[in-house]
C-alpha cells in the first residue's frame, strides 16, 4: 500500500472477555460497545468531537440497537453529527469495520474514525419466525435459539452444519490428529495465561464495572477464559460435534462470549497535525473467498494473497494470529503454510483460551497484536480468522 494513503492507528483497547453467563452477562452490546469507544479516546486522549465516523462489527444484531456503530459513539461523546455504520461479516464483522473504516481514510472521505466489534452472546435473542402471516392465525408457535442458529450454517446440507460439524470436514482433508487440535488448545491456554501473568495485557485491557441492582458494581478485569488444563484433560474430552470417530470436542474449539474491542484509525497527516503518536500502521488487509462447507480453511488460505498486498514472505512476520474458532483450523494451517511456525503463532492465546466473541474477534486480534508487537519489540504481526459461509479475513499490522 506505499502508493496510498498511510493508515495509522492511535489508540486501541479492548475489556476483557467474558465467559457466557459469565461476568459481562448483565451488560447489553450497546453500553459495551459505549464502554470501549469511551475508554478508547479516554486512554487516547483524544477529543471525540474529532471522530468523523465509526464503524464497529457486530453478529447477533437485534433491534434493541439498531445500527449499534452510530449510537454507541454517540453515547460515548462523538457528536450526533458523525454517522456510523454497523458490520455483520459473521467473525470476520470487526475486521469488516476496520477495512470499511480504513477505506475510507484512504479516499479521503475522512481523517480520522473509530473502528472496533462487540458481541453479548449472553443476550442473544430467541426469535418466533411466524406469525406476519393470515395462514399463522392459529396454532403453537415455536421459539428459535438465536445463539445456537448462528453457529449453525444452514446453506450446507439439507438442514444445516453446525460449524464444529464442518471443521470435522476440514481434519478430514488436511490430514488433521486429534493430539495436534488438543497440543493447539494447551499452548493457547499456557501462552494467555503467561501473557497476563506478565501483566501483558494491563496496559490496554479496560476494567469493565457492571452494574449490580444493590451495592457496589462488579468490576471485571481479566479474561474469563484462560485455565490451566492439562494434555491429559484435553485428550479425555469426547468428540461432542461427530461422537462416533470425530476429533473436535469442546475443548479444542472456542468459546461463547462476551467483549467489545475498538481502535482509533487517522491518517498519517491527521495524527502528526493533532500529535498523535501511531502505535501502528494498518499495512494491509484482504478477504477471499473459500467453499463453505470447509470454512476454516479461510483463516489460512487468506494469508498467502495478503502477503502479496502487503509485499512480505512468510519469513518476515514476526508474529500470527490465526483465530482458533477451532484448533484444528490452526492445525490445518501449519499443514497447508510452509514456514507458518509454532513460536511465532497465537503466543498470546486466541478463540480458545482468551474466547470468541463473534464480532468482537476481529477486531480483538487487532488490538492484541498491535500490543503484542510493541511488547515484545517486534515490527511486523499478521491476523486472520475463517468465518462461516465461507471467508478468510485478514491485515497486516507494522508497529512504529
């Protein structure tokens, strides 16, 4: 991207992750959402009379916030004046918003916005798909998990895969082990647990205080998701999605939960005439297309046609994420990518240990890797994720 406008980005943030039902439980997507934008320009210091537009991923939209983006920035201080637009790209969706939003830098239409992704899959609603209709007058009606739906792709067979189903699909093709998904799930709960023991994440991880109807908030400060398993656990897990010979268990796949993250993007111009000191430039970013019935070939068979936008080899980068939504998707990567190694890949944990938000996990890997780089002192951190229906999704991050 040397001959376009540089995208930089200033600020970013996430809250913690939690666990379904867990400790953000109480907290709806609009206010966590609010809750990231405010405490991203806060930490940033930034005006957010400044923020020219936003753009923020989000899944399982429900009209309790409708287009969640414009409102959430509103309510954390950006004037009613600046729009916003909200993404639903399954778990690509706060990737999405980082794209669009950059994309707009690079025309020129604006100088300055925030991008970011949330999710609440501890509120997702449960829906009646009946009744608008003179057939429906009579008779029982039927309540649908929204939850359990959107983990569901119902394009594929004759009444749908659930995702674990698919990635049985993808170990099949790539030759996949059960011992490799499992080793995939213990480095990811080690590597997030030695990150936040290494106080890794304090920097930029916000508290998040929920409100309790008597006494104090109950504040949250660390990921619920991270434990200390043993091999021996994982390996004792059954197959939950394909019980007779399956490898995926719910162990080695990710979690449900919830977490907002969300980034301060400006030009290079804008964040020198306002005194903005970049954390990062947004390199690169590239989608591509894969068949839907092995979607988790997407987090990998996007990396090779973004290294080409970014004008980088495999060897160069310095650290992955590659979104567990299931072990074996990693596993199937270090297959399919010469020189994809393990030390340079998901050191900070990903969708297993840290968990999988839906459209907050683009945007969360963003974020992580943007600190990770600066952390450990290294340059160049790429990020992808597969998503369902059949996408690869990803951007190269430079740290300055």
């Amino acid at each position: 991207m040397s001959d376009r406008t540089k995208v930089v980005i200033v600020g970013a943030v996430r809250t913690p992750i939690g666990a379904i039902g867990g400790g953000l439980a109480e907290m709806q997507a609009r206010p966590l959402a609010t809750l990231a934008i405010k405490a991203l320009l806060d930490k940033s210091g930034v005006d957010p009379k400044l923020v020219e537009y936003t753009c923020m991923g989000w899944v399982m939209q429900d009209p309790r916030a409708p287009n969640l983006a414009k409102t959430a920035a509103e309510f954390a201080g950006v004037p009613y004046t600046s729009p916003g637009t909200t993404f639903h790209e399954n778990c690509a969706s706060g990737g999405a918003a980082i794209h669009s939003l950059a994309r707009r830098l690079m025309l020129g239409e604006i100088s300055l916005g925030v991008a970011g992704g949330v999710e609440s899959m501890s509120n997702v609603a449960r829906y009646m798909f009946a009744g608008r209709l003179k057939g429906q007058l009579y008779g029982d009606m039927t309540l649908v998990d929204g939850l359990f739906g959107a983990l569901t792709d119902t394009n594929v067979g004759k009444s749908g895969e659930l995702m674990g189903l698919l990635t049985e699909r993808l170990v099949e093709r790539y030759h996949v082990t059960r011992q490799e998904q499992d080793e995939v799930a213990f480095r990811s709960h080690q590597n997030a647990l030695k990150a936040w023991a290494d106080h890794a994440f304090d920097d930029y991880v916000i508290p998040v205080e929920v409100p309790q109807r008597k006494g104090p908030p109950k504040v949250v400060k660390v990921d619920e998701g991270p434990k200390p398993v043993t091999l021996e656990q994982l390996s004792a897990a059954k197959p939950y999605f394909k019980p007779d010979g399956g490898t995926v268990t719910s162990a080695n796949a990710s979690t449900l939960n919830d977490g907002a993250a969300a980034l301060i993007l400006a030009t290079e111009d804008r964040a020198k005439e306002l005194g903005l000191a970049p954390l990062a430039e947004l390199h690169a970013f590239h989608n591509v297309g894969v068949q839907r019935e092995y979607m988790g070939e997407g987090a990998f068979k996007v990396i090779p046609p973004l290294l080409k936008r970014a004008g980088i080899t495999v060897g160069e980068v310095d650290l992955f994420e590659l979104n567990e939504a299931f072990a074996a998707v990693l596993s199937a990567a270090f297959h399919d990518i010469p020189g994809l190694l393990v030390d340079k890949t998901n050191q900070w944990g990903s969708g297993i240990s840290l968990g999988h938000p839906v459209g907050c996990t683009g945007a969360r890997q963003v974020v992580d890797m943007v600190h990770q780089l600066r952390r450990r002192n290294k340059q160049i951190g790429l990020t992808t994720r597969c998503v369902g229906g059949g996408i690869g999704s990803g951007e190269v991050v430079i740290a300055v």
